[in-house]
C-alpha cells in the first residue's frame, strides 16, 4: 500500500478556507507527523514464496546447524565398523645364574593379543550406528520441513499486515474525503462546528491505524528476515497476496496416512526406537564371554620359548546388568514417544482441517454477502448524510462496520492460509 506524505492534504486545505459569504470554520485539522515511505516505494527486490524458502535452505545458519550432525552420525558408522586393535608387547632383561647349570646372558620376551571380534557383536554395534544416522537425518529432514512452514507463515504475516496497511490507507482516503465534505457543510452553515471536530478525530486515528500497520510490517519483515537468513537485504518486499488461497494437499483420510507413514517426525522416533533396541542387544553381547588369540616368544640363554593360546575374559562379576537395564530403560523410553508423537500429529491434523473448514466458512460468508452489505450500508448512510437525513455520527459508524468486516475478511483469509500451511507440514510426500 502507498502511504501518503504528510497528513495535511491539498484537499483538506481547501475544505477548511471560509467559503465567500459563510461563518468562518473550525479553522484546518491538527498536523501531525509525516507517514513513513511505503514498501512499494522503496527500491527493494520483490522476493517471491518459492524464492524465500530456497534462500532459507540454502542460507539459514540454524539449518545448517542442525545438518551438520549428519557427518558425525556417519563417522559412528565408520567407528562401528572398526576392528580391534593388536596388543604388541615387547620385554628385555637379563638372566643371572642362581645354581649350578643355569647361564647368564639377556634374554627378551615379544607377545602378540589379537582380539577376536564376534560377528554378533559386531553386527548389533553397526545396527545401533545405522539407527542413529536414520534418526539424525530424519531429525535434519523434519526440522527443515518446520523452517520451511515457518517461512510460509512470515511470509502469510506480511501478507496480511500489508493487506490491512491497504485497508488503512482507504480508510485514510475516506476519513480525508469526509473531512472535506464536512468541512464544507461547516463553511456554510449547514453542520455544526462539533461535526467538523469528529471528522478531524476520524482522520487522525486513521493517520495512526497507518502508522501503526507500518511499523508491524517492519517487524514482520525482520521475523522472515532472521528465518531466510543474513543473504535477504535489510530492506525487501514480498510479492503475492493474501486472497491467494488453494485448495487442499489432499484429502484428511490421505493426508493422514502419509502423515504416519512418513512423517519425518515419526520416521525419526522409529529409528530412535530402533536404535536404541540395537543397544540393548550391544549390551547384551558385551556381557558374553570375548575370546582372542595370544602368541608370545620367550628367549632365553639356552632356548627360546614359542606359545600359541587363546585368551578367554569370561564376565563373572561384572555382568553388564546396569547397562543393559539402562538401554532396556532408553527403549522403552522411546517407544512410548513414538507413541506420543504419532497421539500429537494426529490430534494436530485433526485441529488444522478444523481450522481450515471454519477459516473456509468464514471467508466465504464474508465475501458473499457480509462485506457487500457492509458496503451498502455505507453508500446509504454517504447519501443520508449528504441530503441531511443523517449526521455524521450514522455515517462514521457505518464506516466503522465496513472497516471491521474487511479486517475479519483480511484474518479469516490468513487463517485459512495458515491452515493450509499447517496441513501441508503435516502432509508427507513422497521424497
């Protein structure tokens, strides 16, 4: 919307200069302040939705924040798979005589322990770190679905503060149009002076309804601004409507068995659970007896010493019970917020198709005959009042109701854009 410069137009001016032959007026409307420059007017790029969310994935610092756990993710992959390392010793000394026969001389020890690691043990160890990349990468994917819903609901809110930023700026135009005409009315004598006071009263509290609806569209610019990222200049302008408004993804019964299906919220709650019953397992087999293979050289003065054997660590008084009741604990833990988040998403589908039905309503009433009536309404009180019927009392409350439908009008349609973008959150397509 264009905001005008100061309030103190030409027009209004010249409604109130002393008509020839007429009582002197109230005298002209208090001045206040100049209007800030409108968004249309400014040299800023219009930056579309779809721009907006590109920017926003491939610019947002918490994005990135959160998609740079995938590597560490991965590298427990890499950990999981690892094999054991060999134990090498290495031991020299000297051998004094102590009895008749025996020699001196140096003698050295070298050993050699080779763990065995158990296909058991190492297949649960990589089934938990693969259940953590699945959860890390569907945490990624889910929070950049809730950046991305977020974006879309900035962008809706600028939407609907420059729509009501339009809104005040024709109830602007009226109140000044009012004002002159009362004016007139005064300069002749046909309206008293208190008329003229009211009409002034009106064209302030506009000139502050616009004021007001500029600063919040400055506020919302900086939320979108702080989602999309540093790359989206100070000042911008959005393009699109608020009255823009689609249809449905899907119908509730499809979007709701996608939503359990894949929902990355969901899908990161599985592999949760599926991780951490593999630590249960891990545990399990770290309590089993682990074997290794040990060879060793013994050289003495007079011989040398060869050994081969094996190396059994059999679990007799540490028997892993804690940590296996601690990943028991975890899996039960997360079995029961994966029941809990599905509870949530679908209590949360259930409430956004109820809100976009009502909005849905709402909108529909408003635009078929709500607001046409309002503006009747309007246009008989203008003609009531210019013929004498009326005072100004009937015709500014008349403004007052048409300026209250077209602001439920401009809420019910963000609303409805609101629930549609909560839906398609909640809807998962397929990736």
């Amino acid at each position: 919307p264009r905001r005008p410069g100061p309030p103190e137009t030409p027009a209004a001016s010249d409604a109130a200069r002393p008509v020839p032959g007429a009582p002197p007026t109230a005298g002209p409307a208090p001045a206040s302040a100049p209007l800030p420059a409108a968004p249309d007017e400014w040299l800023a790029p219009a930056y579309s939705l779809p721009a907006l969310i590109e920017m926003a994935r491939a610019n947002s610092p918490s994005l990135a924040a959160s998609q740079a756990r995938i590597p560490g993710a991965e590298a427990g992959i890499v950990t999981a798979r690892a094999l054991p390392n060999p134990e090498v010793e290495a031991l020299l000394g000297r051998q004094s005589p102590s009895a008749a026969g025996t020699s001196a001389g140096a003698t050295g020890l070298v050993g050699l322990t080779l763990p065995f690691d158990r296909p058991s043990l190492r297949r649960a160890r990589q089934e938990a770190a693969f259940g953590d990349l699945d959860a890390t990468r569907a945490g990624v994917a889910s929070f950049e679905r809730n950046l991305v819903a977020e974006v879309k609901l900035r962008y809706l809110d600028v939407l609907r503060l420059q729509a009501a930023a339009r809104l005040a700026e024709q109830d602007l135009s009226i109140a000044e149009q009012i004002r002159t005409r009362v004016g007139v009315r005064v300069g002749t004598g046909e309206s008293p002076r208190f008329e003229l006071i009211r009409a002034d009263a009106e064209r302030l509290n506009a000139q502050r309804a616009l004021q007001g609806a500029a600063l919040r569209i400055d506020v919302a610019r900086a939320e979108l601004r702080r989602l999309v990222g540093p790359v989206l200049p100070a000042e911008f302008a959005v393009a699109g409507n608020i009255e823009d408004v689609s249809e449905p993804p899907a119908a509730l019964e499809t979007i709701r068995a996608e939503m359990l299906e894949r929902h990355p919220e969901l899908r990161t709650a599985r592999a949760e659970l599926r991780a951490a019953e593999s630590r249960v397992e891990l545990e399990r087999e770290r309590a089993r007896p682990s074997f290794a293979l040990r060879a060793s050289v013994d050289r003495l003065p007079e011989a040398t010493d060869s050994r081969l054997g094996i190396v059994v660590r059999v679990p007799v008084f540490d028997r892993r019970e804690g940590p296996i009741a601690e990943a028991r604990a975890e899996a039960e833990r997360a079995r029961f917020a994966l029941a809990d988040r599905e509870l949530q998403l679908r209590q949360s589908l259930d409430a956004a198709w109820q809100r976009y039905r009502i909005a849905q309503g709402q909108v529909a009433a408003f635009e078929s005959g709500i607001l046409r009536e309002a503006e009747a309404a309007l246009r008989v009180a203008e003609a009531a009042y210019r013929f004498g019927e009326r005072g100004i009392l009937d015709f500014l409350d008349a403004q007052r109701t048409l300026r209250t439908v077209r602001a439920d009008l401009n809420a019910s349609r963000f609303e409805l854009r609101t629930a549609l973008v909560e839906l398609e959150r909640l809807r998962a397509e397929s990736e």
